[in-house]
C-alpha cells in the first residue's frame, strides 16, 4: 500500500470511528484530518489539500523567508494600500497530508483560497442526518432554517431575529425542509466582502471572481465578465491538463504503483520460501556436523585404545627384559659373592650361557630411542577438509601422525654449499611413517650451524614452521671452511645429521671494465689507467694494442685479468707487478 493510500485508509478509519451521528457514519469529505472534526472555515493548501482555518493556524513553521511581493490582486479584492515590491514574511509549513512544503499568505490561513466544495459537503451532512436538526444559535428549538451565509442551523425565534438584525438581514435563509427535498445540493458562493452578494462576475485583470458591487467599486476600470462566459475557457484548460497530460500519467502511476506491490508480494513470497530452504538446509546441516562430530570421537576413542594397547605391550615388554636381566645379574652377583671356588665353577657354564644369551639377544633399548607415545601427536585441525557426511561438506580431522625421523628429508643447496657473507636456506621436510609430508607444525626443530675447525665458531640460524610440515632454515656465515650442520627433531638427528657444509670465501667482483686497452674505452685520454702491465710512449699511463705489456687480448682494467667471468685479483697479486712489467715474488 502507498503512503497516501495508508494515509487517506487511516483517516477514514479514524472518521468512521469518531463521526457517527444517530448510528449513520458521517460523509469522510466533510471531516478535517488534522483535527477530526467536521470542517471549520475549510481552506486549501497549494498541494490541494483541504484543512480548517484554525488548524492550519496551528500547524509548526517549516521555515520563515522575506521576499519582495506585488499584491495587486489582493489589493485590489481587499481594498488594502500595499506598496508595490513591499517586503514581506512568508511561512513555509508542511501539509499533514502529503508532508510537501507549501506557503502561507503574508496575511495567514484567510489569504487562502476557501473550499466551497467541503463547504458543500459539510451543508449536504447536515442535511441527511437523521433525527432533528437543533438550533446552532440558542440550542434549544428545533432548527427550521438554515442561513447559507453565515452556515448555521435557525430554529424559527432566532430566523426572525436573524432577519431583523441589520447585517444579516441581507443574507439567504432558506427552509430545511425545502434544501432536505431537493435531493441535491445547490449553494450559491457569496462575496466575503459584501454578504449576500452572490459571485457572478470574474475579474480578468484580477484572475478572480467578484460580486456586481466589487465590479462597480473596487474593480470599476476593469473588464470583468459574467461567470458562465468564461467557465468554460478556464474549465477547458484545467479540463486539458487533466485529460492530456495528468489523466495519463495517472494511469501509468497507478500501473507502476500495482507492478510495484506485486513485485514486493513476490519478494516477500520469494523471501519467505528462501528462509524456509535456509532453515532445512541449517537443520540438515547440523545434523551432518552432529554425525561428523560422532565421528571423530570414535575416531578418537580408536586412537586411545589403540595407543593404550601399545603402550601395554611396550610396558609388558620392558618388564619381562627387566625381570630376565635383573634375575641374571642378581643370579651371577650372588654365586660370585657368595659361592665358593668349586660352586662358581660348577655353575660357570650356564651362568655364561644365560648372561652371554641376555647380553647378545636380549631386549636392550637405548634410552634415547624409547619415546613413549604420550599423546602428543594426537590434535584437532578444525580448517581441513574432511569430505562430505550425508551430502554436506563438513570440515575438521582428527591428526595422528607422528613424525619419523628416518622419513624426514632436506631440501635445496644451502646445506651442501654457501658463500661467505652470503645467506644461505634450506628446507627441512617432516615425514611420517609413510614418508608422506606432516600436514601441520608444531615440532621443536633445532639447528645448529659449527666450524669443523674453529670449535667456538657457531653461525646464527633462523628456523621458520611453515605450519604445513616443512621449516624453512637460513642462515648467514662470516667466514670460509667446514661446517658441520647438526639438524634435529625433539633433540633427536633426522637421518644423515650432521651434514656436512662447504662455505667458500666471497666473491671478488671487478671495479673496472673489460676493455681490449686503456686507449680505447677511454677514448684516447692520457690519464687512463689499466691494471695489466702495459704501457704506452706519449705520456699516456695506461695501455694499448701492439705495445709493450700488452696481454694481446681484452682483459679487466681493474686487475688485468684476462677471464671475464672470474674475480677481481688482490691487492697483493696487483702490487707484485712492476712499472717495467716485472712480477715480484709474493706470497698468495
């Protein structure tokens, strides 16, 4: 429903239940909307809403504005002397209706224009309405008449007193009775200035229609015509607008406004069945994660149990060892300490088998390798997939996996070879039984890079968990040699620790260029040096093709190296050349 269709039912719902007279509902186009009540002096907005005088009195300013006005019309209609582009103060107000912003007269609610068709509507309810009509002036009799200028109900004591008195004595007072049986309403519009002055001429200046005294006093220099010459001219254009422009435009609103409320019926429809697929999906979903989450509780009770049983045999196992050596040992200390010569070597023989049996086949398990299974490896991974459960994919997985340390691998160049001053990385890779890669983190890795040589020489290494079973390890050495590379998971060596690593001395890079001669690549100039042993007669330092020192080939201008892919020779190596291209013995 439109906001003016929810208005305009409400209003009628609040007229059906607040204007009832004699059981008959009262005529809603005869009641005010803002108060209720049957109209006061009825006066039309500019949005073409009709509201009593009093009420739009009443209604709050929007907004207050000066501007400069010419009130000829009114002038001349009233007879007020307004200057020509007077200043005045207009009020904006909102309609209670419809909430547009419409302008108040300068003079109030009286500039505005009367609504003789609500006038009408008020005059035909009290008409109809059953039982007696009371008189408005004394309230006691029974209203016979009705003055159609000042709108009220006469009993016949105050009609005669009505007729006498000297300004009312012009206005129209008609029968009840007679308007009651006409049927029809028919009320003539009098002038506001001159009561009982019916309006039958119209103004053309003016835009107004006068009574026969305003068109001989107030509008006497101006042509005005008899109403029913002009009706229809004004009649056709409002009728035009109507008909040609605002009738369509109706019609396509009203056809918008039905799209529109079907579209949200449908919306609301399509919404409702949605929500319904919504909550069919959430319970079904539930009931897939209900299962899974049974799941994985088996699941986890499996593992316990399995576990447990594991851990008994390893018990049962350890025991039995136990009593077997501790029986032997015990056994043999007791004949040493306590038998004789002739006891201890009767009993020799199988004591040495027994203890030689214990010795060599027997149980014995390093401490180091025996790593009871506390549970550890056991965790919950709430983000991995875990398939779909009744058609639903669900997520979570209970990890058992524990890492074999002959499993695990390394991965990249870094653990075999490395530059001094120069990063280097690896990859440790955790395995399980299975050899396939741990889907998570979590183990204490520990590397630890040290000089074969210099013992006290360690390198700072930086182990990274990548929280998918691999850890990332850089490290960066500050000098050349051998280092061993201990790596190690929950202080046990994966397989091949410790590795051995290579780190060579850094790399010497060429300051200069790689030039066939000085002479060349400087373009001539005497100042350019080389640093191969060639030189050049003319004052010129460095060297050129064809002349002594010359190496015959191109080479480096910083060392007078011939390989260009190489390093850039010492200090030491340069020095040991001569001026005259003698090499001094020195030691490399």
């Amino acid at each position: 429903m439109s906001r003016s269709e929810q208005k305009e039912t409400a209003a009628e719902s609040t007229s059906n239940s607040e204007h009832e007279q004699n059981g008959a509902l009262v005529n809603p186009r005869a009641v005010c909307n803002a108060c209720k009540r049957l109209y006061r002096d009825p006066k039309i907005l500019p949005c073409l809403h009709t509201f009593c005088s009093d009420c739009i009195a009443q209604l709050e300013p929007f907004s207050v504005s000066s501007r400069r006005h010419r009130d000829a019309a009114e002038n001349g209609r009233s007879g007020e002397a307004v200057e020509a582009d007077a200043p005045a103060v207009t009020v904006t107000v909102l309609c209670p209706d419809c909430d547009s912003e419409v302008d108040i007269p300068p003079s109030g609610p009286a500039g505005l224009s009367t609504d003789h068709l609500a006038l009408d509507e008020i005059f035909l309810e009290t008409l109809v309405t059953n039982g007696p009509l009371g008189c408005d002036l004394c309230g006691e009799g029974g209203a016979e008449s009705r003055c159609e200028v000042c709108s009220i109900n006469l009993c016949e004591f105050c009609c005669q007193a009505h007729r006498r008195q000297k300004r009312t004595a012009s206005h129209s007072v008609r029968g009840v009775e007679e308007l009651r049986s006409r049927g029809r309403l028919c009320r003539p519009v009098l002038c506001s200035l001159h009561p009982g002055q019916e309006l039958r001429l119209f103004c053309q200046p003016c835009d107004l229609p006068v009574c026969l005294e305003c068109a001989a006093t107030l509008h006497r220099d101006h042509r005005c015509c008899p109403t029913r010459d002009v009706i229809d001219r004004h009649g056709d254009r409002i009728r035009e607008l109507i008909t040609a422009r605002l009738r369509p435009r109706l019609d396509r609103l009203e056809e918008s406004l039905q799209k529109v409320e079907v579209s949200q019926e449908a919306l609301q429809a399509r919404v409702d069945a949605t929500a319904i697929e919504v909550r069919a999906f959430a319970r079904c979903y539930a009931s897939a994660v209900e299962a899974h989450c049974l799941s994985l509780l088996r699941r986890l009770e499996e593992l316990r149990v399995q576990r447990r049983n594991q851990l008994h045999l390893q018990r049962a196992q350890l025991q039995q060892a136990l009593l077997d050596v501790r029986g032997g040992v015990e056994f043999a200390e007791r004949l040493l300490s306590c038998g004789s010569d002739a006891e201890i070597l009767s009993a020799k023989g199988v004591t040495l088998r027994r203890l030689t049996s214990l010795a060599e086949s027997g149980y014995d398990p390093h401490p180091a390798t025996v790593a009871p299974d506390d549970g550890s490896s056991i965790c919950f991974m709430p983000r991995e997939p875990a398939g779909e459960v009744e058609g639903y994919p669900v997520v979570g997985v209970i990890n058992s996996k524990t890492a074999d340390l002959s499993k695990c691998t390394i991965e990249g160049e870094g653990l075999q070879r490395g530059r001094e001053g120069q990063q280097g990385r690896f990859t440790l890779v955790c395995r399980d039984s299975a050899g396939e890669q741990m889907a998570r983190g979590g183990e204490h890795v520990l590397v630890s890079v040290v000089h074969k040589e210099k013992k006290n020489c360690t390198v700072e290494t930086t182990v990274v968990d990548n929280n998918d079973g691999s850890y990332s390890v850089s490290y960066t050495p500050e000098g050349p040699g051998t280092y061993s590379v201990w790596v190690c998971v929950k202080a046990q060596h994966v397989k091949g620790s410790p590795f051995s690593l290579t780190v060579k001395r850094k790399l010497r890079r060429h300051s200069g260029t790689f030039h066939c001669c000085s002479f060349c690549s400087s373009g001539g100039a005497k100042e350019a040096r080389c640093g191969c042993p060639g030189t050049m007669p003319g004052g010129f330092k460095g060297c050129g093709h064809g002349h002594k020192g010359h190496p015959g080939k191109p080479h480096w201008s910083c060392c007078g190296s011939t390989a260009e892919q190489s390093e850039c020779l010492p200090q030491s190596v340069l020095a040991a050349v001569s001026p005259r291209g003698h090499l001094r013995t020195v030691e490399l």
